[in-house]
C-alpha cells in the first residue's frame, strides 16, 4: 500500500514537472531521474501543503538552496564531473528538506531533517 501512494506521488510530481518545465522557466542544468521520497518528506510536505515540483525545478535549474559555500561549489564540481548532486530547502514551517541526485542522475531522493 505504501509503495503504491509513494508511485502515485511521484507519476504526480513527474506530470507537474513536464508541465512547469515546459511554461518557460529556465532551463534545468542537469535531466531529473525517478523522483522518489522519504514517509518523512512526504509527511512533511504534506504538513505545510507544500507541493514539491518548485523545490526539484530549483535543484534541477542548479539553485541549491540553503548549502554552505563550500556545497555549493562541490555542487558545481559535481555537475562538470558528473557526481552526486544535494540541494537543502526549508519548508514554511521551518522543516529543512534535502534533495540528492544520484551520480548516474537515474533518481532523486527527498527526505526531511
């Protein structure tokens, strides 16, 4: 059951993404893989009635968020080298999620602090 709701958020998360990326937003740095996400990061979401398209967009578009400088430019390395990517994002109620891309770029992993 809780496989099935996690695919079923995530066909969503998909459907919402093609439709945002394609309304003239800038352009992604890097393709999004399988979007997969934590109960946490789901409950999370969910808990603030946040939708999580605008935070993969930024992650996708290289606006890593809330990272430390020296993230920030490891991220930067990481999309020349074709490494892992992170991104860190708080929620309105002040709950930090964190956004990890594969090297491989097949999947994003949400999961909250």
């Amino acid at each position: 059951m809780r496989r099935l709701r996690e695919r079923r958020v995530a066909a969503g998360i998909l459907r919402q993404r093609r439709v945002a990326m394609s309304a003239g937003q800038v352009p992604a740095k890097f393709p999004l893989g399988q979007v997969v996400a934590t109960p946490g990061a789901l409950a999370a979401l969910q808990a603030t009635g946040q939708n999580p398209v605008p935070f993969l967009q930024r992650h996708a578009q290289g606006d890593w968020g809330e990272l430390a400088a020296d993230d920030v430019q490891e991220n930067e390395f990481a999309l020349t080298y074709g490494l892992r990517l992170l991104s860190a994002y708080s929620l309105k109620d002040g709950t930090r999620i964190w956004i990890i891309t594969e090297a491989d770029r097949a999947r994003e992993l949400g999961f909250a602090e």
